[in-house]
C-alpha cells in the first residue's frame, strides 16, 4: 500500500541522522563527494584524472580539486545538507577543499575564477563555507542566499536572504541581506573607503529568474507535507520527491520507485563508469533523480512490484549499489578492471539541453532526460499508466527578471515569465501554495 509522504520522510530522516553517529574523530578526512545535480547546455568539468576538462554530465561526483567550467551552458552542485552552489553562462569553479572536520563538521572552499555564480546555502553549526574570487574572500557562519559576479576588474555581490562577511586587500564589510556590494579588485588600499561601496539594494541579474525556479523546486520537494526535512545528508531527496514515489512493500519494508518505469525497466539499463583518482570506478547513473539510490541502500527486485530502492547503510559509499533479489534477466555492469575512461552503459549520461517548449515522455524510460520544470510530474505519470502510452509536456522555462532593484519592479529584462521576488514559473501559474509536494 501507498504511505504517507510525511511518514515516508520522517523515516529517512531517521536513517540519515544515525548515519552520523559514525564519524572520524581523528585528523581531517577528506572522504567527502558531492554532486553535480543539474547540468544545462555545454558544460565541462576537470575530475582530476590528468586529463583536463571533459564533457560534464548529470550526477558525476564532484570532489576535491575538481574544476567546473560552463561554455553557454548552467550548471548546479549540491552539497550534503542540501546548500547548493549555481554557475551561470561562461563561468568556471575550483572545489579547492572538501574535507570533513575532528568533529564531523563539513569544511569547503570554492575559488569563482570567472563568471556568475549563486549561492543557496543552509544554516548548519560547525560547518565551514567559504567562497574566494580574486583576492577577496567571503565566509558564510549562517544560511545564506547570495550571488557573485566576477568581472576583470570588479565584483558584484548580491545578498537576497541572511548576510555575509567578506575581506580582502581592499578591507573587511558585511553585507547584510537586500544588500549589494560593488568591489574595485584593482584598489588594494584599505584606506580608501571607496574599493568597496555597500548598497541598500541590488540590481537583478537575467540570470536570477533561473535561480529562483531551482530554489523553488529544492524547497518544495525536499519537504513534506510543508514540513522541512533538516537532514544533513539530505542530498538527492529533492529528485525521490519529484521523480517518483515511496510505498510499502508487504514483507520488505519502505521503498522508492522512479515514474514510467515498466516491466522491462531496471535500474542499471542507463549510466556510465566513471573513474575517479583514489576511488577508482564509481557507477554514475544517468537518471535524474540517480543519485542517492546508487551511493545508498540498496536495489530489489519484488515480485508483483518490480524494481525498487530501499535506503539503509548509510555508513559508507559504494563504487556501486547493492543488489538484492535480481531477477535472472537482469543485466547488473560491472565496473572495468583497468583503465581511466568513462564507459558509457545503454543510453549512457546525459546533459539537458535549452528547455524545449515541448517534451515527449515514454513508457519505461524511467524519467531519462526529464527535466525538473514540468509542472505535476506525478499526473503526468498516472495519465501514462492509464494510456501505456507516450505523453506530451510544456516544460516551464525560467520567470523573467526586472530590471530595477530587489525591493522594487521595473521592466522586463525579457520576456515570457513572472516579475519580481514572487514564484517562479515552475509552480507560479497554478495558483498552489509554497506547501510541500502536490503528490
């Protein structure tokens, strides 16, 4: 029988905490992954595998030293407790530290090189975020929603929620939240005030509607039944959310399924081998909500149901996930035995291109290459098991951003979306609430 979200998540977040009764109490580890969660257009990404920059796609791992670089492409990485970092347009990012703390605390630093990037980070005690661009550099003690731009000779930064501390050459500020800074990277003075000049407002970015719409799909899918889901290893739960459901399977306990699968569909149809320094292979899948249910738990094959995931063993990651129960005709990889180089499985990895104005999506493809901007993805889904066949979606593109200040309107900066601090598009035309997933 179906349960309840509410049920179904407060139960995870169970899991997940007591996954963090085990941590190093010694010197600083540096097991830590995280996830490149959402890749738009031309992106590139440096594993640090001695071979430079490749194509970037969904649900790649992300590790220290790596280097993220956009092209005319977007990009999305997202950390443990849920904090994500956004690059826009011709962009580049250096992980230059994620490491975990004596105490478990979770300590990273990013260096901007070039470009645009937003920040969405959540308020988490003993945790270390830092964010360098030139020589200046911002730490972030408390939740914060910011955004950088890093030009040649100057900087932009936007605070839309919390506030920040910064410092550098030109002196230390805050920036407090409906604030902006403006920085002279060229001034290296700090005697003269006038390197950095803090605002009461900021002027909107076209890139800021973007922003919004993937907050907003983070805060309502990663909650249920409007309450928040706090768990700092929350990565990934957003996706389950949207992308499929939770249900009790008689005899085995709490599970997830991905939307339109089928009877032919298995977990390991689609994805790739990726080889990472110290860690060798690690199976990436190429879903998108691929990335908890392959790090985590397990998948089963349950007669009358098909295949599921069920979470558990949060203690450790796998190179790839366990197998319980696998039917006979199932096709489980295996990872290669020599070699550095991605090997792609089935449909391999995939990277969403522009938001097209239609989409057409079929049975058993299990989500491949959705996007997260179609509107009620779930009765999409139960039109489909109705039919048995393909559907045809409008995936929202981005609400348009004005072009006055944060606290005001003004004129479009283009067109076809909402205005403003209110909804994105995603969810802003149909008139629901902010509450949790419409499930």
């Amino acid at each position: 029988m179906r349960v309840g979200k509410l049920e179904t998540m407060l139960a995870l977040a169970a899991l997940f905490a007591s996954m963090f009764l085990v941590v190093p109490a010694s010197a600083e580890s540096k097991a830590r992954i995280v996830r490149l969660s959402d890749v738009e257009g031309k992106v590139q990404i440096d594993r640090t595998t001695g071979g430079g920059f490749e194509k970037a796609f969904l649900n790649l791992p992300v590790i220290e030293g790596s280097h993220l670089k956009t092209g005319d492409g977007r990009a999305e990485v997202e950390f443990e407790d849920g904090s994500t970092l956004r690059l826009g347009p011709e962009s580049e990012l250096a992980f230059t530290r994620l490491a975990l703390g004596n105490d478990g605390q979770k300590l990273s630093t990013v260096q901007l090189v070039s470009g645009t990037a937003y920040a969405n980070l959540r308020a988490k005690n003993g945790d270390q975020l830092q964010l360098n661009f030139a020589r200046e550099s911002i730490s972030v003690p408390e939740g914060a929603h910011f955004r950088v731009v890093l030009n040649d000779a100057s900087a932009t930064v936007a605070v839309f929620k919390g506030a920040l501390k910064a410092s550098g050459p030109s002196g230390q500020f805050e920036v407090a939240e409906k604030h902006s800074a403006a920085i002279d990277l060229t001034n290296t003075d700090p005697a003269n005030k006038k390197a950095f000049v803090v605002a009461k407002s900021y002027e909107q970015d076209p890139l800021d509607g973007w922003d919004r719409q993937q907050n907003d799909y983070h805060d309502r899918y990663a909650s249920a039944a409007g309450s928040s889901f706090t768990s700092p290893y929350g990565y990934g739960v957003s996706d389950l959310n949207y992308y499929g459901n939770f249900m009790m399977i008689p005899g085995y306990g709490y599970a997830w399924q991905p939307f339109f699968m089928d009877a032919s569909w298995n977990p390991f149809m689609d994805g790739a081998w990726a080889w990472y320094p110290g860690m060798g292979y690690m199976w990436v899948s190429g879903y998108p909500w691929g990335w908890m249910p392959y790090y985590y738990g397990n998948w089963g094959f349950y007669p009358g149901y098909g295949w599921a995931w069920q979470p558990g063993n949060w203690n450790s990651w796998y190179g790839m996930p366990r197998v319980l129960n696998a039917s006979a005709k199932a096709n489980i990889p295996t990872a290669p035995v020599s070699g550095h180089q991605t090997v792609m499985v089935g449909k391999g990895l995939t990277t969403h291109p522009a938001i097209a104005s239609r989409l057409t999506i079929n049975p058993g493809s299990a989500g491949f290459g959705v996007p997260r901007s179609v509107l009620h993805l779930d009765r999409v889904a139960r039109t489909m098991e109705r039919t048995s066949a393909p559907v045809r979606v409008s995936p929202q593109p981005p609400p348009t951003v004005w072009a006055s200040s944060g606290l005001g309107t003004s004129s479009p900066l283009s067109a076809g979306t909402s205005a403003g601090t209110g909804t994105s598009a995603l969810h802003g035309t149909t008139g629901h609430s902010s509450g949790g997933p419409h499930k």
